[in-house]
C-alpha cells in the first residue's frame, strides 16, 4: 500500500514538474549538410542541393547511434547569418549548415569543409555561429567564444551582445584571447607555419542569465554572427580522424548550449527533487 502511494505521489511530482516548464523553452536546431547551388545576395537567400540532415536515435542499451540520412528534399534555401556569406562560399562548396525552427528558412550558421570522405572533413570557413559547427578546424585549430550581455537591452533570455570573448586553441591548447566588440576583429599566426586564424565578431546576442536577478528561466537561445577564416599550415595533409565503433558516423555536430535546457530534463530534475522529498518524510 505504501509502495503504491509512493509511486502515486511520483508520477504527480513528474507531471507536475513537466506543466511548470514553458513551451517552446529551446528553438530547434537542424544540422544539415550539401552542396552550394544557388547564391542571391540580392534576396539574402542560400541554396544547398541534395542535402543530409545529422540526427542520433538512441537504443535500448548501448550507445547512440549517430548518422548523416537522406532528406525528401533536391534543394534547402534558407536566409544567410551574415552578408559575408555570398563572399565566402561559391556553387559546388561543400558546407555543414544549421538552421533555427526546422530544415532550411534561417542558416544560424554556415561552415565551408574540405575535405571528401567523411571521418577526414575539417572547417577553414564559418559565417554565424561557433557554437554550433564541431566539425573540426583545419590545422588543429579550435576556438572558443563566450558572448557578453548588455544588460539594459534583454528580452526573455537574450540579451544585445557588447562583446565576444574568443579563444584559439592550438593542437588542444590556449594560445592567444581576445575581446571584440561588434564589428571588430583578430588575427592569429603565432605558429610560424604558415597557418593562421582570423576571427571577426559581427554582432549578436547573449544570455541573460549572466545578468543580475535573472536564473533559470528558459527560452530561445542567444545567437551571434562570427566570420571566421583559417588559412592551414603549408603543405598541411589531410589525417583521418578516429571514427566512433559504434557509430561509424563522423563526430557528432549537434550542440547543447550553456544555461539552456530541454524541457523533459529540467521537468526530471524537477520530479526527482520531489521524489527526494517523499523519501525522505518517508523514512522519518
């Protein structure tokens, strides 16, 4: 009888947890891969044919399973990040592009690849976010970027970005920071091979939960616009990277980021809080 009660009080406290999270906490991200077919500055419109969409399915036991897979579409147009884009890209560049709200409609980010076999692609070119592009850099390259909320200017949980602190990492390590406002810029060639990392902060957005007497709030995610340029080191080769035995997909490319949450884990932590709770008073 007490065991039933328990589970009652439970399956309440779950549901409950799950009500109390707002809807549409977290705009979904879709990462999609092609080929460069149509560029129209005029329209701001970039055009990828015969694209893959990235996505993991997650088995009874074992590991998830994480692949590229055909999409029912020839063509996915969608607005570009930042006018850089029709400068950076041209038809036939093979690109990993993300969008916001569903395939295609708004690229959030646009990632030029080279290389041709899947475990062996490496970035040299970003237009938008950072954030969401892991395939790696070329030159074993990697950056970092936090950006910095102006906390008179929120909505929810975005807030205007007054600046963007950047990080290059090389071969795993720091090795130079810097902080740009919108509009500005940094270049990195501290190697003396020939390689260098250019990195242009052009504007965006942050959270606010950085800003005093917001937490935890839930809400779209903050997104800034980055154009990035890595230029490898001379007579650079191509190295395969590891890929994972239990996928035999290259490295996942979907990203959580910082201070936000899925509904169904803050509406489990919830529950499993007052789960706790019930135990506890049990015992006494």
């Amino acid at each position: 009888m007490k065991r039933a009660m328990f589970l009652s009080v439970f399956i309440a406290a779950l549901l409950l947890c799950c009500c109390a999270v707002p809807a549409g906490a977290v705009l979904l991200e879709v990462t999609s891969k092609g080929t460069v077919m149509n560029l129209s500055q005029a329209n701001n419109q970039f055009t990828i044919q015969n694209p893959l969409r990235y996505g993991c399915f997650y088995p009874a036991t074992g590991a998830p399973v994480c692949t590229w897979t055909s999409m029912n579409l020839t063509l996915l147009t969608g607005t570009a990040p930042d006018a850089a884009a029709f400068t950076v890209f041209n038809p036939t560049d093979t690109v990993v592009a993300t969008s916001i709200g569903g395939p295609g409609g708004s690229w959030i980010s646009l990632a030029k690849l080279y290389g041709s076999r899947q475990n062996e692609e490496y970035v040299t070119d970003i237009v938008g976010d950072i954030g969401t592009v892991s395939t790696p850099l070329i030159g074993n390259y990697a950056l970092d970027a936090t950006t910095v909320p102006d906390c008179s200017a929120c909505t929810g949980t975005t807030c205007a970005a007054t600046s963007a602190d950047v990080i290059v990492k090389s071969e795993g390590k720091a090795v130079f920071e810097k902080a740009l406002k919108p509009g500005e810029s940094f270049t990195y060639n501290g190697r003396n091979d020939g390689s260098s990392v250019t990195v242009t902060f052009v504007k965006g957005q942050a959270l606010s939960a950085a800003c005093p007497g917001r937490t935890g709030m839930a809400g779209p995610q903050a997104i800034p616009v980055y154009v990035v340029k890595v230029v490898p080191p001379i007579g650079a080769a191509l190295t395969s990277l590891p890929t994972p035995a239990a996928t035999g997909s290259a490295v996942p490319v979907t990203t959580q980021k910082a201070g936000t949450f899925p509904f169904a884990v803050i509406g489990a932590l919830g529950a499993l809080g007052l789960a706790k709770l019930v135990l506890v008073r049990k015992r006494r």
